[in-house]
C-alpha cells in the first residue's frame, strides 16, 4: 500500500500546485497597479457602491486579466468587496508566481469576494496551467489558506458531471513546451 500512498499524496502536491500556484493574489487590493475596465457599457450606482459593465468587458491589474460579458464590481467603505463576472464563458488569467507560463481559468461565472479572500469558478469551470488541467462544476479557491474545493455537477451528457484532473508528468530528461507538451533538450 505505499506505493498508492505515496502516489497518492504526489497527486495532491501536484493538483494543488496547479490550483495554488497561480491564483493566489488574484486582485490584490493592497497594489500600487490600478484596475482598469474597459466595456461597451457602464453604469454606476454610487449611493449603492454598485458599478455594472457589459458587453465584452475587460477587467485588468497588472498581468491578472478577467474578460466577460458582463462584470459587476462592489465597494464599500473600505474600497473594492467583490467581483461579479459572467460570460459564455468568462474567462481569468494570472501569470504563475513562478514565471513558467500562466494560469488560464474560464466559467460561466467567476466570483471574487474580498472578505472571504476567496475566488469561485462556477458552472462548466475548467483551470488550465502548462498543460495541466482542472474542471468541476463548481471550484472554490481560498487564497490566504491555500485550499481548493472542487464540485461536480449533473451528469447532463456531455460530461460525467464529476470532478476530472489531467496531471502531465514531470521529467528531468524533457523540457515542458509552453502548450504543455514535452520536448527533449
């Protein structure tokens, strides 16, 4: 059993460093980068602290970039509390903290809460990083505990409606294309 144990446990290291590894600033609010929205529409709603963009919105800080249809941004007292995005579908990109390549995350919704420090991908989610790849219906990333909570769905036909991990696997003899394909050295 310890080959399964420790297999196992390599799995895990290597899912949470697909999940982990990029997204853990998000939209880091204590950035001297500006948010910049562009969109076909805006309005705004200041007694509210409610700012809603439509029509092929681009959200963007830094290299973190977040594209929808539609994008709600909340504020409160204390600045920006969450964003709201949808599209068919949304989609988010960070480059990794390590510099190899970048996280590209896409579903119907994406939601980003400030005071649960918490990115949400929700419906037909899928987390694609060199390669790898991470589709649920529903994945919840903490990022100050660094924990992933993945969901499946309804087996409505297209899909299993489970949770699916595509891990490429690590060689010492190869080096990783930015496609996640291996080339020799």
């Amino acid at each position: 059993m310890k080959p399964v144990n420790n297999r196992l446990q390599a799995l895990l290291t290597v899912v949470i460093g697909l999940v982990v590894a990029a997204p853990t600033a998000a939209f880091d609010l204590d950035s001297d980068q500006p948010i910049t929205v562009s969109a076909d529409n805006a309005r705004l709603d200041d007694n509210k602290g409610i700012a809603t963009y439509t029509g092929a919105v681009e959200l963007i800080q830094g290299k973190t970039r977040l594209s929808a249809d539609q994008v709600v941004l909340f504020r409160s007292e204390e600045g920006l509390s969450r964003i709201e995005a949808s599209g068919r579908p949304a989609h988010y990109q960070q480059p990794s903290r390590e510099g190899g390549g970048q996280t590209d995350a896409r579903a119907r919704n994406i939601t980003w809460s400030a005071s649960d420090s918490e990115l949400t991908f929700e419906r037909e989610a899928v987390i694609e990083q060199n390669g790898n790849l991470f589709r649920g219906d529903v994945i919840h990333y903490d990022t100050v505990h660094r924990v992933v909570t993945a969901e499946g769905g309804e087996d409505t036909g297209s899909g299993t409606g489970r949770v699916e991990m595509v891990i490429q696997p690590r060689s010492t003899s190869s080096k990783q294309g930015s496609d996640g394909s291996s080339q020799s050295q």
